[in-house]
C-alpha cells in the first residue's frame, strides 16, 4: 500500500469510511515481521484518530483474524520506533531445531521433527524486532510490530507521525507547554523539569540531537 499523503481522500485501513471533516495526515503498510512478509499491519493517522488493522497469527506465522483498533489523537503522548532482540526466542528456536533433527532420525517421528526444525528455525531468524510504539496519555504503550528489515521506513513513519501528533494537538512543531510551564518556548521554570521536557522532545523525534544540545546549554545557563 502506498504512504498516505496530508490531505489525500477516501478511506481508513479495513475500509472503513472518513468522518465528515477527518482528514488522513500520514499512514502506511508493513511486512508483519521478517519471517510473515505476506502478511501486513496498515497504519493511518487523521486529524481526529490513529487506525490500525493487523493479522492474528498462529506461531507468529498463520493468519487466524484481524485486529482493528482506533485510538483519539488526543489520548496519544508519543510516537516511536524501538528495535529489540529476543534472546528466548533464539534458545527455543535452537533447542526446537535440535530435536527436530534427533526427531528425523525415528521414522515415525520423521514428520514432526520437520515441524520442529522449521518452526526452530523461524525463531532465530525472527529474533531481530522492529516495532512502531505508541504511548497514551496515561503512560501505557501500544506496539505494533514490524520487520526489521524495514527499519529506516520505521523509524521515518514514527518521526512523521509524531510531528503530525505534535502539529494537530498542539498548535505547531512541539507540543503544547504541560500546565505550570513557562511562557518562553514551553520551557519549565524549573531547570530539573526543563532538561526532562527537552529530554521527552528528543525520544519522541520531535527535536534534533543539535537542538536537544542548544536547548541543554540555554537552561544550564539560567542556573
């Protein structure tokens, strides 16, 4: 599926129809993870929602379903991609494989030891994760994986997202200044509270290494 453009017509991931006045900001499809590429999760973000629509899978790899979820743009924090490596997943896939192949060598468990091999084998192989992760107002986080080797696409759709968040629900670039904040830029009176807000900025995407680094010095020199 092609990216969403800002602004472009018609309709939600699932087919869902638009509401009168919704409009798509960003939005795009991907591979499920590296072992399940035939299967995708759609992501589309409007001016009023996040919708998602993913696979439920058997062992990570049959499709049995779909999830549809929709999430306010008001009730979301943050935006970001995170990469992990699940080291169970590489000792069951190797002890899997291990005695999938002692299995071939017992006719009548021939058959299952295939079974173990190759599930063993889809294990370790999917052991790299990729995930889009979004975190809601109340401090919880809603992942959504993806393949690994989609990464950069990943990491430059949550990017994308987070400025689109950051736009809708506050008003410009960064988001709006939390209650008892300064009036200068949204930076807190507080030089402890200023670093974590700037800090926040940065892990979400919204701010540069640079400008995480020029706003760094500006509150170490009001102490």
């Amino acid at each position: 599926m092609a990216g969403y453009r800002e602004g472009q017509s018609g309709f939600l991931p699932g087919g869902a129809p638009l509401a009168p006045g919704e409009t798509p900001l960003v939005g795009d499809s991907f591979k499920l993870s590296t072992i399940a590429f035939y299967l995708h999760t759609e992501l589309v973000l409007t001016n009023r929602r996040l919708t998602a629509v993913r696979p439920h899978t058997i062992l990570g790899l049959i499709p049995v379903g779909t999830d549809r979820q929709s999430f306010p743009i008001e009730n979301i924090a943050g935006v970001s991609s995170a990469t992990r490596f699940d080291i169970l997943g590489v000792i069951f896939g190797a002890v899997g494989a291990l005695v999938g192949i002692a299995a071939l060598a017992i006719p009548a468990a021939a058959w299952l030891g295939v079974i173990l091999i190759v599930i063993g084998l889809a294990s370790i192989i999917g052991a790299p994760k990729q995930a889009i992760e979004v975190m809601n107002s109340g401090g919880g986080k809603i992942r959504f994986p993806v393949s690994v080797l989609e990464r950069s696409r990943t990491v430059l759709f949550a990017n994308q997202m987070a400025e689109a968040v950051a736009r809708t629900t506050g008003g410009g670039r960064y988001p709006a200044p939390v209650a008892g904040s300064a009036p200068d830029g949204g930076m807190a009176a507080n030089p402890t509270e200023a670093m974590q807000h700037v800090r926040n900025l940065r892990e979400q995407g919204l701010i540069s290494d640079a400008e995480f680094a020029a706003k760094r010095s500006e509150i170490l020199s009001r102490l």
